[in-house]
C-alpha cells in the first residue's frame, strides 16, 4: 500500500471529525447548554451566562478551524498539482475554507467582544444579527464538510 493511501484516510478523518463536531456542538452541547434549567438543581443558569460558556466553548473550537482551513488547503492544493482536479471539491472545499475562516475570524470574535460589554449588548439587533449570521455560517460549513467528505471519499474508491 503506498503512503498516500494513508495521507487520503487522514485527510478524510479530519473532515469526518470536524462534521461530526460541528454537528455535536450545533444540535447537542449548544441546546443543552441554553437549556439548563431541565438539568440542573438549586441553580439556573440564564441566558447570558449560557451565552458565556457557549462563546467560550465556539472560541475554542475556532483554532479548530484554522487547523481545518489550512489543512483543507494544503491537501487540496497538493491534489490539484497532483492533477486531481474536481469542480464540486474545489467549491466544497472553498467553503470550507471561507466559512471556516469566517467563524474562527469574524464571528468568535465579535460575540466575545459583545459579551464581554455586558448583558445590554447581548440583547442588541447588531448582536442577535452577527449571532444569526454565525449560526447560518455553522450550517453552511456543516454542508461543505458533509460535501468535500462524500466526493473525496467518491474519488478515493474510483482511484
């Protein structure tokens, strides 16, 4: 077996992995984390608190991402040299690049900077906007990854 059988399977892990963190963050820990009040005894946590440890939970996840743009990047750009050249991976994996950057870049950031000046801030339009922009940014990057898994995965088993 050549050693770029492995550098595939790797590459494949990394974007099944990132899926699947994207998706247990986005429909497991967030819901879970707003809606603590089922869970916990003699302690309620409200909204902002739950925003706090959400945006120190997406904060984390973000260097996450950097990781992931880059090595999106360096696996597709030494695919495209290798001649393995695919429309829907390019755009797939442009995605993933953008949104990524995007949400590690922009978003995080910006929702931190917000918390971290109060409550009053959190309950602005700039701030419900930036947040439903950061949530629609998670689902296209959900999209992305599921895409650049599936056809990469459709490309390994034609080699």
């Amino acid at each position: 077996m050549s050693k770029k059988i492995y550098f595939d399977f790797g590459y494949l892990i990394l974007i099944a992995a990132t899926l699947g963190a994207v998706i247990v963050l986005g429909a497991l820990v967030a819901p879970t984390i707003f809606r603590s009040e089922r869970i916990l005894v003699d302690m309620v946590l409200d909204n902002y608190n739950a925003g706090i440890i959400m945006g120190q939970i997406f904060h984390k996840f973000s260097h996450w991402t950097y990781f992931v743009a880059f090595s999106v990047v360096l696996y597709e750009l030494i695919a495209y040299k290798r001649g393995e050249r695919d429309s829907i991976v390019f755009a797939s994996a442009a995605t993933v690049l953008f949104s990524s950057l995007m949400f590690g870049a922009v978003y995080a950031p910006k929702i931190l900077d917000m918390q971290a000046l109060g409550v009053e801030a959190t309950q602005s339009d700039t701030f419900r906007n930036i947040h439903i922009a950061s949530e629609i940014d998670f689902k296209i990057l959900a999209v992305a990854l599921l895409a650049l898994f599936v056809r990469r995965l459709m490309l390994l088993r034609r080699a």
